[in-house]
C-alpha cells in the first residue's frame, strides 16, 4: 500500500472540506426535522460501516437486525450494516470514501485508527451541538475519550466499545506446577509457559496470523521500556530500536521454543481463544472481556480467572524511568461521522441510541465489549466482579501516539509479522532477518511521518 497514498488522500480531503463549508452542526443532516424535534427519516438508509466480529459473526448479524428495526421504528429510517476485516480493509475503506467523497455515513473504528480518520479532515468535528445530540459529552467515561482527537476541543470520535486487554490464566494448570500467582513481567510469562508445557498442553495460546492482534505485544512491550515508537512532536519513528527487536524476539520466541501450539502461526485469535477455552494452554496473553462468553460455557468455566497483562519489559525486572506502566493500550471502538454524509442528523441520532445504557448494557451482554457510557459501565462493573482486572486495565491503558501516520506505523508493525511467518514456521526465522524487518518498519513509519500533517 502506498504511503504517499493517505499524503494525498489528507489534501483531497481539506478541499473537499473548504468546498462544502460546513459541518455536522450547520449543513449535516438534512432530514427535514425541526429544531429540537423529532428526527424523520422516512424512506432513508443509513449505512454504517464497522469491523466484522470473528469470535460472533451470528451474534453481530442479528445484532446489525435488531438495530436496523429498533431505528426504523424511532425515525423511519433504516440501517445497512457494512464490515471490513481487517486493518487494511479499514484503511483502504476511508481513503477510497475520502477520495470519492461518498460511502458510509457512519464508522466504527478502533481507536489506534482515529488519529488516522482526524488527519484526513473527512470527519465531523464534535462541538457542542454534536455532543449534545448523542447525550452529551460527560455521557461517558473519561478515560475513554482519550484519543477521540489530539484535545477536548478537537475531537471527532464517539466512544462506543471499550476493549482494554488482559491475560486470560487456567488456575488449575498454574497450580498443579506450583505457580501461585499470575506472571506480572514478560520473562516470568515466558518461565511459566515453559514450565506449564507438556504433551499436548502449551504454556501460551497466541494467534500469530491475526489481523490485529501481533502488533499489540510490540508496541505494549516497547512503551514498558519507554519507548512510544513514535516522536509525535518531532515526526520521527523509533522502531528501529533494540526494545523494539527485543519485543520481536519475545513474541517469535514463544514459537520457536515450543510453547505454543505449531499450528498458532497460523491461528486468528478465535482459534486461540478455542485453544483456551479447551484446555489446551495455561496463558492467553492479550484477549478481553469478549472471551468471557466463550469461557463460561467451555471446559474451563470454572479455572479461568483474568489478570492484567505482564508490565514489565523483556529481560528486564522492572520498568525504567521512561517506561510506562501500559497495562493495554487504549483499546475499542470509536464511532465517526462522514463529513460528505446528506444524513448526519440521522447518524448523530443513532450514535445516541447504541450509546444509550440500554443499548450498551445490550451490546456487553452480547459481544461481551465493555461499555463507554459511564452509568452503564458502572452496573457492568457491579454485576461482573470476576472482571475487575478488565476494569483495572482500562485504567491503565495508554493510547497510542496521535499522529495521522500511526495507521501506517501499526501496519508496518504487523507487516513484520507477516513476513517472518514463513520462516518462523519453517523454524529458519533469524535474529538478522526480525532486524531487517524491523528496519524496514522504521522507514516505512517514518516515511509516513514525513507526510503526515
């Protein structure tokens, strides 16, 4: 994919801007509904576009249903549900709609890719009046709202899923090789898998073909050791760093030392949570509150337990001055409205019910994502006391540098894995070949820096 791509897709974007003069606030919406009244969208179809759901695809359609009928009911207009299914397709989807200045009205983004929407000036900026349409700004929890734009006062994501991570743990394989606690630094992760691997049981489950998953050890891993990967303020990259190929070697260890199941290189994180959910791995490093449908009705309902993920770096005992707690990174989804839409009226009224605590309660239940909305995360919490390391974790969260070139940076994070797949496969991965890779990650982020605005 072309860096120089999303260079011109921010310019195409600002022109689009400066023609149509006006925001979600004073042009938007143009469903024919008084001031303060009702929303009438009769005849109309909103289009939404979010990320496909691998662990429920089921669950997600009839969900995409159910909200098409209840908004239908309230407006008259309908919703038609679009999903991509990856980070690719993510990206690909909003310069292709930025460039054509046509597409969803609506996306559902993951966070780490709102600095990438807010650099292509394609998406409503969220004054007053829009928050006040979707319930208001102090609607949802705080934390959360910390990479919805690069301040308070400039902001164009919506909260709507909160997906800090955390280690899923079987308290019966831990026990019966003497672990008493979960590991809280990655070499002691790395010490208890070895020692909870045996015949067909592995110490860790980790879906190394995962569209999304990969990039997140790195880049938790190398902010503990206090590197960001990138310098926002002076637009440079800091993947070519030995924190970084130390993470590399951590990750691509696990496999190369056996304790991890040979057919994880080329697992998605469904088949890593299966892998779990069986029996079949005493750690599942990065998963969420989503496994937790899962797990309860699996053979280890009754030995799973979370705990917050290792916070120190590798080889290392404890973090250093620079390094950063890190827990998770600022993880979930965050809700967008197109600039180019005819109906933000309309979208702005949806956002408001799928954030509403009926709805968010509704979508935990379900998908087992934590609520935004700060009520409904507040009975979540109440209700699920086994998900208190969840909570703990998104209060440590870190969110990933504010830059429109970190789309670019995470993918060439991934990319790196990707690449090494085969190798490491073929048990022929080199310490020389992760360090060339990771060279070229550092000049494909920066070089997205340096186009970046």
């Amino acid at each position: 994919m072309s860096r120089r791509f999303l260079a011109t897709v921010a310019v195409a974007a600002a022109a689009t801007v400066a023609l149509a003069g006006c925001s979600g606030s004073t042009g938007g919406g143009s469903t024919g509904a008084p001031a303060g009244g009702a929303i009438d969208g009769t005849g109309k179809t909103l289009t939404v576009m979010m990320s496909a759901n691998g662990l429920y695809p089921e669950q997600q359609k009839q969900w995409f249903q159910k909200v098409s009928d209840a908004f239908e009911e309230k407006t008259g207009a309908k919703v038609s549900f679009e999903t991509f299914a990856s980070a690719n397709d993510e990206l690909t989807k909003i310069q292709t709609s930025v460039l054509s200045n046509q597409g969803p009205d609506v996306y559902g983004l993951g966070t780490t890719f709102t600095p990438t929407a807010y650099a292509t000036g394609a998406f409503v900026k969220l004054g007053d009046a829009e928050w006040e349409k979707v319930g208001g700004r102090d609607r949802f929890t705080p934390s959360l709202l910390g990479i919805s734009g690069p301040s308070e006062k400039d902001e164009v994501g919506i909260p709507f899923a909160s997906r800090p991570f955390v280690m899923a743990y079987n308290k019966d394989l831990l026990a019966a090789t003497g672990i008493t606690e979960p590991p809280t630094t990655w070499d002691e992760l790395t010490a208890a898998a070895k020692k909870t691997t045996t015949g067909d049981v592995h110490g860790l489950a980790v879906a190394y073909a995962d569209n999304y998953d990969p990039w997140k050890f790195i880049w938790g891993m190398s902010v503990q050791a206090g590197n960001p990967l990138v310098d926002v303020k002076d637009k440079k990259s800091t993947i070519d760093d030995p924190a970084v190929t130390a993470a590399y070697d951590t990750y691509f260890g696990w496999y190369r030392d056996g304790l991890v199941d040979p057919a994880a290189v080329g697992w998605k994180n469904a088949q890593a949570v299966a892998a779990f959910a069986e029996g079949k791995a005493a750690f599942l490093p990065m998963t969420s509150a989503v496994s937790k449908a899962t797990f309860a009705s699996s053979p280890v309902a009754s030995s799973y337990a979370y705990a917050l993920l290792p916070t120190v770096p590798p080889g290392e005992t404890s973090r250093g001055a620079d390094g950063k707690e890190a827990a998770s990174i600022l993880s979930g989804d965050n809700l967008v409205v197109a600039q180019y839409s005819p109906n933000q009226d309309l979208a702005f009224a949806l956002i408001e019910m799928i954030t509403s605590t009926e709805w968010q309660k509704e979508y935990f239940d379900t998908f087992g994502e934590l609520p935004t909305g700060a009520e409904a995360a507040a009975q979540v919490e109440k209700d699920n006391p086994d998900l208190s390391a969840n909570v703990q974790a998104a209060a440590k969260s870190v969110a990933t540098p504010f830059t429109g070139a970190w789309g670019d940076t995470q993918l060439a994070l991934t990319n790196v894995v990707v690449q090494s797949l085969p190798a490491l496969q073929a048990g022929s991965l080199s310490d020389d070949a992760i360090a060339a890779a990771v060279k070229d990650a550092a000049g494909a982020s920066q070089s997205a820096l340096d186009k970046s605005k």
